[in-house]
C-alpha cells in the first residue's frame, strides 16, 4: 500500500528498515512523554523488526523530503491458531506532525491490510489519560472492551490501561 494523500501534507508507504532510525526515535519520544506505553526504552531495530508482522506496518512520510512523521505496526497475541486471526497494534506520531489525520490515516492503512490478510480483531491497550488515541481509535471504529485497573506500574505508579478493538465488517 502507497498511499497519496499529499494534499494532507503526508502520504501513507509499507515500513522498511530504511525507516527504522526515525521509526525508532518516534517511539522514544512516545515513550519519553509518559502515556503512550509501559515501555522506558524503544528496543532496537533489531527486536522491533523481528516483533512486528511485516505485511501490517506502515509510515506516514513527509512528501517534500521523505521524512518519517508516525507510524503503526502489529504484532500476533498469540502462537495458538484460536487466535490466528487477531493483533495487538501500535501507532505513534512525531509530536510536531500531531492533528493533521497522520494516526487515522496510519490506522486506516492497517485496517485493510489486515483483512486483506483475513484478520478478524486489531486490539490494543491505552492508557485512559491518553484521550486522543482514544478518540482517534473510536473514529477509527474501535470499541472500549473493558478497563484493566492498575494493570502495571509505570515509573512507580500504578497504571490502568483501556482495552479496545476493531472487529472486522469484511472477515468472517
């Protein structure tokens, strides 16, 4: 998938280890923030490369100099074939490319590309006090499934996180 929507200022491409510095730096300065994740450091290229299903991460790039300003990958839940067809999504967006569609547009891209792949559910955790990916992903046709209270502590402090996810409407 090579999306153009660079009218919008970006345009959507498949991830590639061309990407993964920026990628990678993306992730730190989510993570740096506090509320994206219960990671502390961003993992190498390396781990992450070999985490994420390869046919379902994308970036959004900047369409004047190729620069990466979000992204979004996914990984399986689980080895056991009942759950063959659900995944575990992340999406990030540099802090200077936030509110221009970036997360939706990322997320759309994931969303074909896991039913073209017979992909029934994209679940993630987010923590409750992260309101725009919230927002997004209830735009984006995820639910809230439940809240998992004090799930984890983060930096001391114990921490819930909000389940949701997207059912397909193409796999059945």
């Amino acid at each position: 998938m090579d999306s153009g929507r660079a009218e919008s200022g970006f345009r959507i491409a498949p991830m590639t280890a061309d990407h993964a510095d920026q990628v990678l730096t993306i992730y730190q300065a989510g993570i740096d923030e506090g509320n994206a994740t219960f990671e502390t450091d961003a993992p190498t290229w390396t781990a992450f490369d070999a985490s994420k299903l390869p046919g379902h991460r994308f970036v959004a790039l900047d369409p004047a100099d190729g620069r990466v300003l979000g992204w979004v990958a996914a990984s399986r839940v689980s080895d056991r074939g009942a759950y063959a067809g659900v995944v575990e999504h992340s999406v990030y967006v540099h802090p200077d490319a936030r509110g221009k569609g970036l997360a939706r547009a990322l997320l759309d891209a994931l969303i074909v590309s896991t039913e073209e792949a017979g992909i029934w559910t994209i679940q993630s955790g987010i923590f409750p006090e992260n309101t725009s990916s919230l927002a997004v992903h209830e735009k984006a046709g995820f639910r809230v499934v439940g809240t998992r209270e004090r799930i984890g502590r983060h930096h001391g402090t114990w921490r819930d996180v909000v389940l949701v996810e997207r059912r397909s409407r193409t796999v059945s």
